[in-house]
C-alpha cells in the first residue's frame, strides 16, 4: 500500500495546447478518475496554425499568464504532441533486435531500410509480434524539432516537460479506464474538435493506423462567450448550411477510412466494430446524432457522470483528463 506521506506535493500538470486553447487538468485520483483542479484560455487566431506555433512571444505571455492565474507555476508538465506532426508505420525488423536496442536499430536504418517523410524524427515503438526471423513493431515517429518546440516552450516558462504523448492514446486510456467489460474489438476513435478531426484506429488497444483532418475554422462566424464556470462557449452565426457541407465530407473520409481498413488492409476479414467519439467541437451532440444515423455501428461516448465529485469536468477536457492517466 502506497504510503500518501511520501507522495510528492505538487501534481503533475497535464497540458494540451491546440491552434484556439490552453487547458490544464490536475487529477486528484485515478480510479475513479477524478481532476482535482483544471482551466481553460482562449488564444488568438494566428498564434499556433496546425498546431505549428506561428506567434512564439505571444504564446509565451499568454502562457505565463494561465500559469500565474491557474497557481501551477514551477511544475512538472505532460503535454501532447500536435497530430499533424505524428505518424504511425508498422515495420519488420529482424528478430535478433533486442527490445530496448529497437530505438538505435531505427535511427541507424533511418534513409536506407526506413523511410520517413522527415530528416530528423524522434521515436516510439511497441512490439507487436515476433518469430525467429523478424520483429513486426509499430513506430510513432514526430520530426524532432517540432516537439522540442513545445518542450522549449514549457521550460521557457519555467514548466519541466517530463512526458509527451499523442491524442488518441489519451483518449483510449481514458475510454478503457472506465470500461467495465474489456474487451478487444477494433475501435474506431474520433477526436473531433473546432478546427480538426483526428481518427485513428485501435487493433488489440494498440492505435493501428491514425489519420488527422484539418477543417477551415472562420473565427468571422463564431461568437464566444464566458459562461458563468468562466468556461467558453462558442456559438456558430454563419450559415448553417455550410456547417453541414463540412460536416458531410468528414463523414465520407470516416467512411472512406472504414473502408479501406476493411476491405484493403483486410481482405473484408475485419472491421471496425465501434465508433468511440470525443471533442471539444460546440456541436458534439448534433455530430453524435449524424453519426448514429450514418454509421451501422455502436458509437460510443466518455461519460463522467456520477464519478466527478466536487465540480463537473467540462468534457472539452476529458482528453487531458486521459492524459492525467498516463501516471494515474
């Protein structure tokens, strides 16, 4: 039994920083999972672009400004890693590749057996089989410089980055935490958000193939607002019609995407059997409901409901809730 005096005094600040939001989660428990504090800052339009940061000294006073404000100065940070940075490749190394030597094999292959749309990456590997003569793996790869952007950014204000990871791990870990039946299915998971959809894939509950989907945000037909939380509230003042056109083609990729894990990757053998949905998109609700109507399959939600004790999580952050688990 862990000993509650020895336990260090400050959490772990679990942080994601998208192109529109800072928001933090400090988890008081994991099981329940429960936040013990958290908070949210809008950023102007222009400061970070596909996750790419475009206003750096901007970034910077907003952020020590949310850390002065939030009280969480001086702490240790878990932070995610923008998808668009972030790809996914399964690969056969060969067998006498000893498991904590996978990363130095990878960098050495690098240009010759192993090809990656960038020159300098950072890697992750979990193995996924193996047989006498080769290793499969699946690598997470990120350009270095891109993470190391953020890393720079946390330490800038005086925040020590200890651990990056990517969304739909946060997501799933959060998902399978409150799942009472564990099973293996395969799982589609959705992270639709204002500006972006990222879909991956989870064979066995190892993200499979992951795909990220920009979409056009026009800050001109949004209006936000403080509600009495001081949480914001966006509310669309376009015209809906093209909300729906946006919509209908990110539904057609999440078709086209089933599709070809089905039928190309698997000879109709497999199929995705759930959809699991999350995001901080105004209009989840009205996107759950299109889904259930255009998808033939279960689709699932996170739901805290009758776990968050003290206050209610807004569910814009239960991915930073997920990521809080990585530790929890």
């Amino acid at each position: 039994m862990p000993l509650s005096f020895l336990s260090p005094k400050k959490r772990i600040v679990n942080m994601i920083i998208t192109d529109h939001f800072i928001r933090y989660v400090e988890l008081k428990q994991a099981n329940p999972p429960i936040a013990h504090k958290f908070g949210e800052r809008m950023i102007p339009v222009g400061v970070i672009s596909n996750g790419k940061i475009q206003d750096y000294e901007t970034l910077v006073m907003i952020l020590e400004e949310c850390l002065q404000e939030w009280k969480i100065q001086k702490r240790q940070v878990r932070f995610l890693v923008p998808e668009s940075f972030v790809i996914i490749r399964k690969l056969n190394i060969p067998a006498n590749v000893q498991d904590d030597e996978i990363k130095g094999y990878l960098y050495l292959e690098l240009g010759s057996s192993i090809h990656l749309p960038f020159d300098e990456p950072v890697f992750d590997a979990v193995v996924l089989s193996s047989d006498a003569e080769k290793k499969e793996i699946l690598i997470f790869a990120a350009q270095e410089e891109n993470v190391m952007e953020y890393a720079d950014l946390f330490s800038e204000v005086k925040l020590n980055p200890v651990e990056a990871e990517i969304s739909p791990l946060a997501l799933y870990r959060l998902y399978y935490h409150l799942q009472e039946d564990k099973e293996n299915g395969d799982l589609l998971a959705v992270q639709f958000d204002i500006n972006t959809v990222n879909i991956c894939i989870f064979e066995n509950h190892i993200p499979f193939f992951m795909h990220h989907l920009p979409i056009e945000f026009d800050v001109e037909k949004w209006e936000a607002k403080l509600n009495r939380a001081e949480q914001y509230e966006l509310n669309f003042i376009g015209k809906q019609s093209d909300l729906d056109y946006q919509f209908e083609d990110i539904y057609k990729e999440i078709n086209r995407l089933m599709d070809f894990y089905r039928y190309s990757l698997h000879q109709g053998k497999k199929k995705v059997s759930k959809i699991l949905l999350n995001g901080d998109h105004p209009m989840i609700e009205k996107i759950q409901s299109d889904f259930k109507d255009r998808f033939d399959i279960p689709i699932e939600t996170i739901s805290l409901e009758g776990i968050q004790d003290d206050h209610s999580l807004p569910y814009t952050h239960y991915l930073a809730l997920g990521l809080a688990l990585k530790g929890g």
